[in-house]
C-alpha cells in the first residue's frame, strides 16, 4: 500500500513539474511598433470579446490557434483560465448577441508570427521557443 501511495505522489509531482515547464512555453505577442500596455487582464479582455480596441483607440486584431492545437488548450487554461468548451460556448454567444465576433484562426506559430509582425494592430500567442526579432512579448 506504502508503495502505491508513493508512486501516486510522484506521479502527481511529475505532472504538476510538467505543467509548470509547460505554463512557461507559451508567450502572448504583438507588433513591435504595437506601443499599448499590454496585460494578462487586457489579453482576458481580449480574447473573450469584452474590447474590441487597443488603449489607444485602434482595432484589435486577435489571432488564436486551432482548436486541435495544444498551446490553444494551454493558452485558454493558463492565460484565459477556461477550457476550449467554455470558450466555444462563450463565443457562440458572443457572436448570437452581436457582442464580437472570435479571433482569427492561424496555425502554426510561424504563420501566427507572420500574421502579428504584418499587422501593428495584432495580438497573438505562440510557443517561448518561436519567438524572434519580428515580434514583441507582453505577456509570459
């Protein structure tokens, strides 16, 4: 039994250091001449269609990756603290009230990083490793 109890807590042990490696993967990214404060609170907003503008007044251009994607499910539970499901539900009704309608999708990182740098008004999310010159990280 002693045995059990011990392989349960390492299993737990190892899961929660995976997902702690794992909640340090992924960057939220815009425009290098994107100039707004940006933070996790206005990345919620963002992503839920509770603004549609920058700071300083100009249009959001959000990007999410596919549903399949797994830096989705980490994005949505680690940045949005919500599942892909309450997330799908949330949009639907976003979009039967004419609240907003969702990001754009694009995959993979690569294509969501051509997508940001192209566009000073874009926000996205992509794996730490992507990043490069091209894009700028406002939230970790």
């Amino acid at each position: 039994m002693k045995i059990s109890i011990c392989c349960i807590i390492t299993v737990f042990m190892i899961a929660a250091l995976s997902m702690s490696v794992l909640a340090g993967d992924l960057v939220v990214i815009v425009n290098k001449d994107n100039n707004n404060a940006v933070d996790k609170a206005l990345v919620v907003k963002i992503y839920t269609g509770a603004t549609k503008n920058w700071p300083d007044g100009s249009p959001i251009l959000a990007i999410d990756q596919s549903e399949e994607s797994p830096i989705r499910e980490e994005f949505n539970a680690g940045i949005l603290g919500k599942t892909i499901a309450n997330m799908k539900a949330l949009w639907a009704q976003n979009i039967f009230t004419g609240k907003a309608l969702p990001p754009k999708i694009a995959n993979p990182d690569l294509e969501v990083k051509k997508i940001v740098s192209a566009n000073k008004n874009a926000i996205g999310y992509i794996k730490a490793s992507s990043v490069d010159d091209t894009v700028k990280v406002v939230v970790k």
